[in-house]
C-alpha cells in the first residue's frame, strides 16, 4: 500500500507526535482509526470504500494537529503534509486524480460533524467518530455515515446509551 | 459449563492479549476478579472490578469495548 511509503516521513514530519506529542490523537489514535475502518468494510455497503485512500486518511487527517481541542484547520494541515510528500515521492502515479480528491474533502472536512454519502469518505469518518470513545464520549448514531456503523453503536451493544463510562456525544 | 458471559469474556481478553499484551496484563486481574465473583454470585464485590476494566477498555477498539459490556452485562454487572 501506499501508505507504507508515508509512515516514516509522517513519523518524522508530524506536529501532532513531535511538538504536541498528543496521546488523544498520536499513533493510537490513527491505528484504530485504521483498524475501525477494517471493521467498517467487512459490510457490503461499505466495501465499496477505497481502502488505499483510507488508509492514507488514517495516517495523515490528525498529523498536524497544533493542540488537542477543536483545532480549526487541521485537517488542511494534514493534507498539505500529504501533498509535499506526493511532490517528493511522486506519488501521484499510484493515485488517481479522484483518490486524491476523496483524501481532500475526508481530510478537511472531518471534524465538522457532517455525514457522507460517499462510501470512502463515509468509512472515514466513521471510523474516526467510533473512536471518540477514547475521549469517554460514545458515539451518536445521527452523526454516522454508514448502516455498519450506526449497528455497531445501537444494535450490538446490550446496555442502552453506551456502557458506563462514557458521556453522549452532544448533536451540533 | 461456563456462561455465555464468561466465554465472551475469555474471547476479550485473548483478543486483547494478541493486539496489545501489555494492557491484557493490566486488564487481567480485574478479569479474574469479575470472573470469580461472578461464580460466587457475588456482583457487589466485583462491580469494581468491572467499572475499572471498562474504563481501561478506552484504549482499545469500539467493537472490543463492545464486547467487554456484553460479556459484563451477561455476568450480572450493572
């Protein structure tokens, strides 16, 4: 994949791991992101998501983060980065001019509570949402993209709302 | 013969033991704790143990932490 040519540079490049040296959103974060998502396309709906472009999503959409909180921007942080390593690498001859946009509006986009009809941008940032439970913050199933997703939260769970120690994410 | 609660707990923790072998070492005495306790029919000894496993649990996938509440759910906890 792709993404493997990323990591060291990414490892090297980051805000969010070598300046911030957030735990909240650093490599724990992007590996269950990754590993949500591997969950997510095991569902018909979702398997028609690009997983090269996932990936990728996973490994840059909170690379550059300057501080834990709302953080305004950095998802376009995170894509510049990918961006400047592309022009170095030259990783557009592995990917498509419509890969490249779909890692764009996922990068962006995704931390301004919007649901995606798109079946890559979808697994996205649904696998980046069923991580906020690492914040103590579960889910709300309005806020997801995919039908997987939403089951995952509200159909497989037999304690109502979320088990105990969590909060309800709050609806914008 | 072991409760639907006490094999989807079993299936937790080797899932955690293989994806991240150091917390399954911090998770496992407070497994044991649910577990016993669970045996004894005795769930207000061992709801500590329970609330501390699932805010251990934060740490890994959503479908683990899943799994965990159900498994804990099966054996009685609230």
């Amino acid at each position: 994949m792709i993404v493997t040519q990323c990591v060291p540079y990414v490892l090297n490049k980051s805000f969010t791991l070598n300046t911030l040296q957030s735990r909240l959103h650093g490599l724990d974060h992007w590996w269950r992101v990754w590993k949500n998502a591997q969950l997510l396309v095991a569902d018909p709906y979702s398997s028609k998501a690009d997983m090269e472009v996932v990936a990728l999503y996973a490994l840059f959409h909170d690379s550059m983060r300057q501080t834990d909180g709302s953080d305004t921007g950095h998802g376009d942080r995170g894509y510049k980065l990918f961006e400047q390593l592309s022009h170095t690498l030259g990783l557009g001859r592995y990917l498509t001019e419509l890969q490249g946009e779909l890692l764009l509006e996922a990068c962006v986009n995704h931390s301004s509570g919007h649901r995606s009809i798109d079946p890559t941008i979808a697994v996205c940032w649904d696998a980046d949402r069923l991580d906020l439970h690492r914040k103590g913050i579960w889910p709300d199933p309005r806020l997801m993209s995919t039908p997987v997703g939403i089951d995952m939260i509200v159909n497989r769970l037999r304690t109502p709302n979320g088990p105990k120690p969590y909060i309800q994410e709050r609806t914008a | 013969m072991p409760t639907p609660g006490q094999v989807s707990l079993n299936n937790f923790y080797q899932s955690v033991r293989f994806s991240d072998p150091l917390l399954a070492c911090l998770m496992s005495e407070d497994i044991v704790s649910v577990a016993l306790n669970s045996l004894a029919l005795d769930h207000t000894s061992g709801q500590d143990a329970a609330n501390r496993l699932r805010a251990k649990a934060c740490d890994l996938p959503i479908l683990m932490c899943i799994v965990l509440d159900n498994a804990l759910t099966d054996l009685g906890y609230s």
